[in-house]
C-alpha cells in the first residue's frame, strides 16, 4: 500500500487516527466527514495515496471507487431519495485534502449552486 506521509486521509486508511467508518475492502474506505455540510456527508477514498482524481489514478480503482458510490449511499439511506456527489479537485476545485476523495451529500434538498465562490 502506499502512503504519503503526513496525510490524515492515509492515517485514516491505515487506522492511524480515529474516523467512523461506514464501509470497507481491500482498496478502499467510506468514513464520515468530520464537518459535515448536511445530515449525510460520507467520504470515499482508495487507501493508496493519490494527490486528486487528477493523479493517474488507476482506472480500476476509480471504477472501484464510483461503484460503491451507490452501495454506500443505500448504507446512509440516501440511495433512494437522492444524494449528490462531489470530487473537488485542486485549489480552484476547492480541494483542501489532497488524498483523492469522493463526498457523498444528502438527507436534504441541495440547492443548485455551480458557479463561482462569492
Ligand atoms: P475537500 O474540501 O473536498 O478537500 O474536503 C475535505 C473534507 O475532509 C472536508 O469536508 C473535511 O470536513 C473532511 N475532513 C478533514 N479531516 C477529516 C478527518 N480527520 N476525518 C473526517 N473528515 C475529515
Ligand atoms: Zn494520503
């Protein structure tokens, strides 16, 4: 497995630091967010490191990653009423882990918001 030092998402993977873990495998881990936005604010990660979805990340472990997207939406109770996902991506895209995420956001209608921060 490999690991970037001083990266919380690798020291969640490794269970290093504590995170309330929804669903796991051999290549990667759903947790809570620690600051959740809405009612159901679930993270995906790949336990390897990668810096964003935009770092040569195998394409079988996004495949991996984005199949359970709605595996882990039914584990929250969201997959029928609806959930938005969400991979921000580099310092415009508003990424402030750069461990490859995926927020899962639900438990409430989302506004429709795609433009630029105010
Ligand atoms: P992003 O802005 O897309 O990089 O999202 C990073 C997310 O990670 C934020 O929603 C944080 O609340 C969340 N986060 C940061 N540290 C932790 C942690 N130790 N455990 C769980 N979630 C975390
Ligand atoms: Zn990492």
């Amino acid at each position: 497995m490999s690991n970037k030092p001083d990266c919380i998402f690798c020291k969640i993977a490794a269970k290093e630091i504590p995170a309330e873990i929804v669903y796991e495998d051999d290549s990667i881990i759903a947790f809570e967010d620690a600051n959740p936005q809405v009612p159901v604010h679930t993270l995906i990660i790949p336990k390897d490191h990668y810096d964003s979805i935009a770092d040569n990340v195998p394409s079988e472990l996004l495949a991996k990653i984005f199949s359970n997207v709605a595996n882990v939406a039914k584990i929250k109770g969201v997959r029928e009423s609806g959930f938005r996902t969400v991979v921000n991506t580099g310092d415009e895209g508003g990424q402030t882990v750069h461990h490859l995420h995926v927020h899962i956001l639900g438990g409430a209608a989302l506004p429709i918001h795609m433009g630029p921060a105010d």
